[in-house]
C-alpha cells in the first residue's frame, strides 16, 4: 500500500480515538493504546464541549427554535477547522526534522 494513503488513514484514525468516535476499551488498534479519547468526562475537551452546548441551548431558547443553522454552521466549521489544524499539525510532527534543520 501507497506509504502516503496508509499515513492519511493513521493520522485519520488517531483524530477518531482523540475525538471519542470509538470507544478506547472495544477497539483493537495498535493504536487505541496510546492514543486517549480526549472528550472523556472531566478532560478539557469535554468541558468545553459541554459550554458550547450548553450556551448553544440557551441561544435556541432565546430565538425559540430547536435549532438554529446559524449556530450549527459556527460549531460544524469551528470542527472542521480543528480537524484540519489537527492534519496540518501530524504531518509537522511526523516531519519534524524540517524544523531540526538550522
């Protein structure tokens, strides 16, 4: 297998243990050893994600709606722009020695 597909599926997978899409004590890859589910209850992540819901929740009460698109379009794109600051940040890492170079 191409060296570069099978680097975007680790650094994927990694992002999906980081992110709690598996749960940590059921899967069985190498990987999931290592790598902590970063939203797990009391863990910063977590927090954070329980005040943009929270405030989320009280933002659709004022508008009185279920949801506001709006409001998901900023939480989705905030998302997407982690995930891609996350890639960017593997593969300088997994490059590091670019940056060893003086």
């Amino acid at each position: 297998m191409d060296i570069i597909k099978t680097d975007e599926k680790r650094k994927q997978l990694i992002y999906e243990l980081m992110t709690g899409l598996y749960d940590l004590e059921q899967v069985q890859f190498p990987e999931s050893k290592l790598v902590e589910n970063e939203y797990e209850d009391g863990k910063p992540c977590s927090e954070l994600y329980s005040r943009v819901y929270d405030a989320n929740v009280r933002l659709c009460e004022r508008l009185g709606v279920e949801e506001d698109t709006d409001v998901n379009i900023i939480i989705d794109s905030m998302n997407e722009i982690t995930r891609i600051l996350v890639m960017k940040m593997y593969d300088y890492g997994a490059n590091r020695e670019m940056f060893d170079q003086k």
